[in-house]
C-alpha cells in the first residue's frame, strides 16, 4: 500500500509538471484574428479546448460558461459568497451555479427580482457579453444620447442595437472593448450569439481593463490580502504578485512520525504550513492551514560511538487553502533540539537518534521560486 501512494504522488506530481495549459489548437494559428487573446486566457486556464486539441472558434457560447469564463478571467473564482441569489432553473448541483453566483455578487449580472430564470443553457449574445465586460469596471457616466451619438458614426446597424444595451455598448465603444470579426467590421450584431473567438477577445479586453479600473467589489476583492504570520525575508512584491524565491527558508508543522531508526529513504510524509507565510510588508503569500506533502529522502540509523543519526526530507508538493496542488521543492535536515552540553557530548560519543512527531516544526529550504498572486493566494505555475 505503501508504494502504491508513492507512486500516486509521484505520478500526480509529474502531470503537474508535464502538463502545462496548451497554448494553441489544431483548427487555428497564428493567422486567426483573435489567436493572441485566445492563447493568453489558455495558458491562464480562462478558456479551453477540446479533448482532440481544437477550439473551434466559431461556436456560440452558454450564459453559464461565459459567467465561468469572466470569474475566472478577473481572477475570483476561489472567492466564497455568503448569500447565493435563487434562480428557478438552476441549483446548487448544477455545474457553473458558483460561478454564476459570483457573477452576480460582482455585479456582473443585474439580479432582476422580477426574472426568477437564469437562462444558463441559453446562448450569450455580443449585448450581454459586452455588458457584463463593462460591468466589471468603473467607467464614467454617460447619457443615452451621448452613447447613441458615438455608436452612430462607427456602426452601420446601430438604430437596432437594443435600448437596454446603448449605454453599456457606449462605454464600451469609449474604452475600445468592442471586438467584431473581420467580416462584421462595422456591425454591432447585438442580438447575435458572442462566438468562441469573440468571447475570447472580450474578455481579453475586460480582464486588461479590470487591472486599471475594476468596479468597487471587484477592487475590494483584487486588493492584496494581509496578515501576520512567518515573514519570509527574501520573498519580494511586484505589483499584485509576491514571489518566494528558491533559497528561502520556510516552517513546515510536520504531520507523520519520522526518525532516524524507523525512516526508510522514499517514505512519504505530509506535514502543514504552521502560520501564514507573509511578506516584510504582511502581505500573505501562503495561507495557514496549507498542506505539504513530500518523502525521506536521506534516513540514517544513529549507532553509538559510531555516528549521529541523520533525517533528511524533501518537499514535492504545496496543496493551498485554495485545493490548488504545485510543486514545492524543498529540502530540510531535522534536528534535534539540545543543550551546548549535549551537542558536545554527540560531537564526542556519537549515536545521536532523531525523531520527529506531529506538531514538531522543521525548516525547509525552497529550490524552486514560488510566485503568489496576493490579492486570492492562487499561485502561478
């Protein structure tokens, strides 16, 4: 049993490391009119193919997948809500009910009391997916008239663009959100069902828009965290992002018994993060409570007046309070707390055993950097 979890782990940690997002599809390049803002939301999971390696570009999109695709695009998708809005046609099984729910917390999505329908199975349209893109951000008022009167020079179809989309598609227009296919240019096609590629690239335009001028939940939620905890003194900040760099010494709170005597080299262990790993500014980079999973790596058995035992554990794998796995390179020598006396008396006789049991707190040392985003915890692999 012991070496089929072994091999578990070992095969987990290889497909997360062998496994990054696909960056192209089989039925696109480069030539597509939206291939970069399509290839920058797949290495950021936002959106996905297809189990056969294509995107298919072309097809329309769910309200449901789009309110999934623009949570994570503004990067809340780990966010929690506390009082979820009732929708007849939805329930907490179905699939993008959470995502949904964030959605409208975030503003999003108007919660219209007097439609109890979410309409998740429905395709979204170029007028709701633009909206919901502007509704992300906090843009300056405009009058009706005045957006009509920007929409009408540029649009060819803009007297049916409908009136409860004018002002939004203003905005839009205004902040150069609006994306239309080579063979629309010119057309708002408001009514029309958003495909793949233009979904793609409008969210592409949110997600960019939202790091300057987010709306005001979204600001409280993208501000970075901060707490008290283990000051990491070697991680650093650039922006929104904190970064432990290999070479930096973290604590482990070790959760398996492991000694000297009774470790093999391979034996798994799994342990804690004990505190918050923070920045000198308290910005938290790692939550407490986050799981660490790894194996002995060097066990030597401690013979009297021959040698000091020796432990040695290597870290493999970070599980975060997010139920995000990455791996978490580390290595750590366990020792054995003593006085000066009996250091000296080891150094002399030797035979030293060494044990650790759950609770007991080791210092690791990181070999790989560790790049945090500080407003959600979600680590960038």
């Amino acid at each position: 049993m012991k070496d089929f979890v072994k091999i578990l782990l070992c095969a987990c940690f290889m497909f997360l490391i062998t496994n990054p997002a696909r960056a192209f599809y089989s039925d696109m390049d480069e030539t597509h009119w939206a291939y970069s803002q399509i290839k920058i939301l797949t290495e950021k999971n936002v959106v996905v193919g297809y189990p056969d390696g294509s995107f298919h570009p072309d097809e329309n999109v769910t309200r449901a997948e789009f309110a999934s695709m623009a949570i994570k695009a503004l990067g809340q998708e780990h966010t929690t809500i506390a009082q979820p809005i009732n929708y007849t046609d939805i329930d907490p099984d179905f699939w993008a009910y959470d995502a949904i729910q964030k959605a409208v917390y975030f503003d999003l999505i108007s919660n219209d009391k007097n439609n109890q329908t979410f309409r998740p199975d429905d395709s979204v349209s170029r007028a709701e997916s633009l909206s919901i893109a502007v509704n992300a951000l906090t843009t300056e008022q405009i009058s009706k008239e005045k957006a009509k009167e920007i929409l009408s020079k540029i649009y060819k179809d803009y007297e049916v663009i409908p009136e409860w989309f004018i002002i939004s598609a203003g905005k839009a227009e205004i902040l150069e959100m609006i994306v239309c296919m080579p063979a629309r240019k010119g057309f708002m096609d408001a009514t029309r069902p958003a495909t793949r590629a233009e979904v793609a690239a409008i969210l592409f335009n949110m997600m960019e828009q939202a790091k300057l001028n987010p709306n005001a939940k979204l600001a409280e939620a993208m501000r970075k965290k901060t707490g008290e905890g283990y000051v990491i003194k070697t991680a650093y900040v650039q922006g929104s992002v904190g970064t432990i760099p290999a070479g930096s010494v973290i604590p482990v709170e070790i959760g398996t018994v492991l000694g000297s005597q009774i470790s093999q080299n391979g034996d798994l262990y799994i342990g804690k993060v004990p505190q918050n790993y923070i920045t000198k500014e308290k910005f938290i980079l790692v939550y407490k409570g986050a799981d660490i999973k790894g194996q002995v790596v060097n066990a030597e058995i401690g013979k009297l007046f021959v040698r000091n035992g020796k432990l040695e554990i290597g870290n493999e794998l970070l599980v975060t309070t997010n139920d995000q796995a990455v791996p978490l390179k580390g290595l750590s020598e366990v020792t054995m707390k003593k006085s000066k006396f009996m250091a000296w008396i080891r150094k002399v006789f030797k035979g030293e055993k060494i044990l650790a049991v759950p609770g007991n707190v080791v210092y690791v040392k990181t070999l790989n950097d560790i790049k945090v985003d500080l407003t959600n915890g979600w680590i960038y692999e």
